[in-house]
C-alpha cells in the first residue's frame, strides 16, 4: 500500500508540473502576443473589419512643342459587387447584365461567387457607370477611373507608344517616361461589421490620388501632321512596304517630326490590319478576314510586333550614298583629300579581284571631288576611302560616335551592325567608303550628319523637354549636354557648301526650294539579300546650308517602278521643307554659290 501512495503521488507531481509547464507556456505565449506581436494582429483585426477600394490616379498627359495635347485620359467606370451586401441577387444580376450588354449567366456567376470584392467590369463609359450608380442596388460599386486615350489616333503612334490595361506604359515615350507619367493611385478605406456589412455610423476614410506629370516633347503637331500625310501619300504612289521621315532640329538634337508608315490606331493598339489591306488587294468582292482569325497566339504576338516597330530607331539599313557625307568628313579632317583633287571614273573600280561598279554605267570620266561627291561617283569614294585606310576608317567611325547608341529617348534602339576589324581588307573598305556592307539606324544617320554640318559637335537626338505637374508648374527640364567635337569646325563648314552643291548642281537637285540654301545627298541602296531586287531610297537635307536650322530625312522602303534615291526621296524632303520653312521662321535668303578654290 506504501509503494503505491508513493507511486500516486509522483505521479500527481508530475501531472502539477506539467500543468504549471503548460500554464506558464501559455501565459508566456500570451505575454508575447500582447506585447510583441500586438501591432501584427491589431493590423489583421483591422484589416478584417475594413475593406479598401483603389482609386486610379490621372495619368499625365503628353503635349507638343506648342502645348497641344497628344495623349490624355477619359473617365470610364469599374463596376464591382460584394456579395455579403448584396439583398436581392436576381435584381442585381439583371440590372448588371441589362446595362453592361453582358451575357447573364456570366453576371451571375461573378454576383454569386462568395468574394470580398468581385469585379464585373472595367473600362465602361461614364454615362452606363452613372446610370448603375443611380440604381442605387445594395451591394453593387461604381468607382471611377481612367483610360488613355489618344485624340489623333495614328499620329506618331509608334512614337508616342502607349499603356495597357493596368494604365501602364508599355512602348514608345510612354514607357520610356513611365516614372513621370505614372501618378499615385488613392484609396477608400470602409469599415464593416464581422458579417462585412459597411458600417454606417463610421466615416469613409479617402486618400485622393495624385495625378502625373505632364511630358512636353519638342515634336511639332503641325510638323508631324504633315509628314505624316506626305509619307502616306508617297507609300501609296510608290507601292513602297513602308516610308520613315524624321525631321529634327540638328543644332540641339530636338525632333520635330517622326513618321513610320504605316501607322497604327493608339485607341486600338491590338487590333491588326485586315488582311486585305496588308496584301493591297484589289477584289471588292473577296471577304475581307482580320489577321486575328487565322493566326495562333504566338504570331498575332509577332505580327503586332511589327506593327509597334519604330523603324527610325528599332531597324538598321544600309544607307548606301548618303553615308558618303560621313566618309567625306573623315577624309577632309585627315587630310586625305582636297577639295581640288582630280579623279577618272571610267564606270568602275577594280579592287583585288571585284569589280566594283559606279551607278553611272559610262562613268563620270575626269572630275574633282568637289564633282565627285556632286555625282554621288563611288570610284571617287573608294579611292579616298583607300587613302584613309582601315584604321583611320575605324578610328574616325568610332570619333563621330557610330557605334555607340546615340541616346534618343525612345526604348529599343537597335546597335549598328559593322565587321570587325580584323576582318576587313580592301574590298570590305571600298564598299563601306559608299556605304554598303553595314548597317545603321536612320536615326544614327540623321544625328551623325547633324553633327557634321552643325559645326562640328555631336547632337543627342531627343523629344522630351520637359515635365510639368497638373497645375503646370515645371518640374524637371532635360537636359542632354554640350555636345562633344567630333569634327573641326573647318571641316564642317565645307562639308555644307560641299552638300549645299549636291542640291544646286548635282544629284540631290530634286530637293531644291526657290530662295533656300539647301544642303543634302541622295542614296540608293539594295537590301539583302540582293537577289531579290529590292531596294532601299533615302535622302539626307539640311537648311539654311551654312547655319542649319532643321535636318529632314526620308527612307522609302521597297519602293516599286522607279526606285532612286534623288528621283523619289529628295522631292519629299524638298515638299516637306518648301512647307515648314515659314511656319519655323526660316527666312528666304540669297542662294548659297559653291566657288571651287585653285
């Protein structure tokens, strides 16, 4: 009997010390909640009795160089339900379906789903959204918000980008400038009993949102407009796959006008052309079927794409002739030619074991450079090219910043693509003296080129100039630097008069405007590969010749019939210039004579 008193009271013992152990455990336990977690779960008690709704900040506008306004916003609504407010849910489903035009069963599949907050629609017009609010259903939520909306739809679509269904940039300036545009979403803040039903008696707490910036960008409506519509109109005469114009200002780099057509609907940024209008088709009758309806996921992907692609910065070329201004100002500023040296261009020029031929069949016969770079002759260039040699090539390719991205303030500027140069001899050199055998974008070649006939500093091309906030105070202005010299000053003041002669006398002719001093060179590419004959037609102009003002460049595409640069190119430049010059201020003045010295 001893043993088991003793047996039961160690074994009470042990029962006690384990209920004490457990006892302090939890008061341990509790302590430790009521003081050092309290925060976390006075947060979570909170967030149980209060439900919170966002509210869409304005996102910033985009304006012109003159304020007009090229992006904005439109109020549209987004309709929600909480189901535990909801009293009668076929009231409300029909309400919903009736005033959305949307499919019933599917309201009702959203209304009856047990949530905090579910969402029936987005982005519907004020008008239905005040029209639901008005309806005044238990349970149902109309919060306002915003959408983009852009009030020239296709102008300079592929500049100007646009956002996503969140309000989020996601091409062109307005993902490049998100961080200004952006704004800061408010809130609503409710608080509701433990069945989620809003308490009356409490007051709503309201964060207001804080709208974004307003961005200025130097381009020019009236500039953009017009370049538009005479790319268009030379798209269409020249059946050409697409026609890039860029217009800029090659004093400071700003960009008056950036055109890539065909352009595309901004308010409808996922919608293709139809296929008919992609093949050019003729046939009235034949059923026109969007491009959607026949294309997987991934190459409706692809194809939109190619639709939202800057071509004056997302592609590279050849820029055949017009790269000759480039290779000009190396050799000038190198000494490896004078103005009154003499050249023959029977029509070709033998290099190792090619035959490289000039565009002119019969040659140019005897002639200066001065008549060399007049005539576009490419046995002139690969001479001088030679002179130079490839690592002065290189070396002044590299001076004038070709290789490196200039630095435009739109996303995905492709790199140029050159051989290295360990890989090229003498035939790679000629042929890259006229520009053939590598490849730029056209926004290199309009920046590089400004460079040169500016006096000899390097321009960042760029189209914001400033950000404002919405009571149009400025809050930050842009800056890109004083650009670094890349060429002497001497240098570049003939390279005007010498570009200036190409329009008064030679193969740039077609760009000329009555009373201007007009500067630029034709080209004439082939892409490749050259077996399918397809060409590339640009021009380069710039004026007045000998205090540049305004830099216009034109790229037509795979142009049919006709294809040469001076013949199609050059009228676009010169058109557009006879329009702008006034309208910028640029006065008519007497006409720049080059005057050949010795």
């Amino acid at each position: 009997m001893g043993k088991n008193k003793t047996y039961h009271k160690k074994k009470m013992l042990v029962v006690f010390l384990c209920a004490v152990c457990m006892i302090l455990g939890l008061l341990g336990r509790l302590c430790y909640l009521m003081v050092f977690d309290a925060k976390y779960y006075q947060q979570k008690a909170q967030e149980l009795h209060e439900r919170e709704r966002e509210i869409k900040a304005a996102r910033g506008e985009i304006v012109d160089a003159n304020g007009t306004v090229l992006a904005t916003n439109r109020t549209v609504c987004t309709i929600s339900v909480i189901h535990s407010q909801i009293e009668n849910v076929e009231e409300v489903v029909a309400a919903l379906s009736s005033a959305l035009e949307m499919d019933e069963e599917e309201v009702r599949k959203r209304v009856e789903k047990v949530s905090s907050m579910e969402r029936i629609r987005t982005n519907v017009d004020k008008e239905t959204g005040d029209k639901i609010r008005d309806l005044e259903l238990p349970g149902v939520k109309v919060d306002e918000d915003f959408k983009r909306y852009y009030p020239y739809q296709e102008l300079a679509s592929k500049v100007l980008g646009f956002t996503g269904g969140d309000n989020q940039g996601i091409v062109g300036l307005e993902v490049k400038y998100e961080e200004y545009l952006k704004g800061i979403n408010g809130r609503i803040l409710t608080t509701t009993d433990a069945r989620g039903m809003e308490l009356e008696a409490v007051a709503e707490n309201r964060v207001e949102p804080i709208p974004g910036h307003t961005l200025q960008i130097s381009l020019d409506y009236n500039i953009q407009t017009y370049a538009q519509q005479t790319a268009e109109k030379v798209m269409e005469e020249k059946q050409a796959d697409q026609v890039e114009i860029l217009l800029m200002n090659p004093q400071n780099g700003e960009i008056l006008a950036m055109v890539n057509v065909p352009e595309f609907n901004l308010n409808a940024p996922f919608t293709l052309p139809t296929e008919g209008e992609l093949e050019k088709e003729n046939e009235s009758s034949k059923r026109r079927t969007t491009e959607q309806e026949r294309m997987t996921a991934e190459e409706k992907q692809d194809a939109l794409n190619q639709m939202w692609r800057n071509g004056c910065i997302n592609d590279t070329y050849e820029p055949g002739s017009t790269f000759k201004i480039i290779t000009a100002a190396a050799c000038l500023e190198e000494g490896a030619v004078h103005l009154d040296d003499t050249f023959s261009c029977p029509g070709y020029r033998v290099v190792e074991d090619r035959k490289i031929r000039c565009h002119k069949t019969g040659g140019h016969g005897t002639e200066t450079f001065v008549q060399g770079i007049q005539n576009s002759c490419n046995p002139v260039f690969i001479d001088i090219g030679q002179r130079l040699g490839v690592d002065h090539f290189y070396r002044y390719f590299e001076q004038f910043q070709m290789m490196e991205p200039t630095g435009v303030d739109l996303p995905g500027e492709a790199s140029t693509i050159m051989h290295q140069k360990e890989n090229v001899g003498l035939v790679e050199l000629a042929t890259m003296s006229f520009g053939q055998s590598f490849q730029v974008t056209p926004i290199q070649m309009a920046a590089t080129v400004s460079s040169l006939i500016n006096g000899g500093k390097r321009v960042t091309p760029h189209l914001g100039v400033r950000v404002c906030d919405f009571k149009g105070e400025e809050v930050k202005k842009f800056g890109y630097g004083n650009g670094e010299r890349i060429v002497s000053e001497e240098t570049s003041k003939i390279m005007q008069r010498l570009l200036e002669s190409v329009v008064s006398e030679g193969s740039g002719k077609n760009a000329y405007v009555e009373g201007y001093a007009v500067g630029g060179k034709t080209a004439t590419s082939q892409t490749l590969p050259r077996s399918a004959n397809k060409y590339i037609s640009s021009f380069i102009g710039f004026a007045p010749a000998d205090d540049p003002q305004v830099l216009g460049m034109c790229v037509i595409d795979n142009p049919k019939g006709i294809y040469y640069g001076g013949t199609i190119a050059a009228p676009v430049i010169g058109n557009i210039f006879e329009s702008i010059f006034p309208y910028l201020g640029i006065e008519k003045e007497q006409e720049m004579q080059y005057t050949r010295e010795g």
